[in-house]
C-alpha cells in the first residue's frame, strides 16, 4: 500500500497556476516563468507526502481545515501560498496558490 496522498487541483488553483506563469513570462521572461512552474509543482508534489509536510500550517483563521504551504522552500524563492484542505482518505485538496501579498480569507 502506497504512502503517498493524492492531490487534486480545484479548477480555481488550475486556473490560478495558469495565471501566474502567464503572469510571470510577461514580466520576467519565459525561462523565469519555467523556473517558476518548477517551483509551484515542486512545493504541489511535496503535499504528496500529507498535510504534515515540513512547512505546511493550520489557518483556521481562514476556514476551518484549511492549511497552506508556500512555495518559498528548500532554497527555493517564491511569493504564494499553495492553499489546501484534507477531503477524504488520504487526499489534499488544494483550493488556490495565492500570492502571499494578498488577503487570503477573502480569496478563498
């Protein structure tokens, strides 16, 4: 039996992921929007391991179950927040990838 969670992308984060590497090539160039989809899958892959992955935390401040993970990890720089709840056995849902500027009560 596999260890590892299954993660779902709500059509809101497919959206959202689409948005920020378009967003990304137009101010940075299309390499740094390849380096940065590298960078939104890899901290999307790690929720793969659950929702205790190192550098995930609880807001229930934004709802309740809600957990949120940045991007910013293992040397990586980043400026948003993969958004996510659990939704069944041993399956995160991740609702949105926000920009940590942003308020994420109000967004999700």
């Amino acid at each position: 039996m596999s260890s590892l969670w299954t993660v779902r992308l709500a059509g809101k984060a497919e959206q959202d992921f689409f948005e920020i590497v378009q967003w990304s090539a137009a101010n940075f160039g299309q390499h740094q929007a390849a380096v940065y989809a590298e960078t939104l899958s890899l901290a999307l892959s790690a929720l793969a391991e659950g929702p205790e992955v190192s550098g995930a935390r609880r807001r229930e401040e934004i709802g309740h179950g809600i957990l949120t993970l940045h991007v910013a990890r293992q040397g990586r720089k980043g400026r948003h927040f993969v958004v996510f709840r659990v939704s069944g056995v041993r399956t995160i849902d991740v609702l949105r990838l926000l920009h940590d500027s942003m308020d994420l009560v109000r967004h999700v």
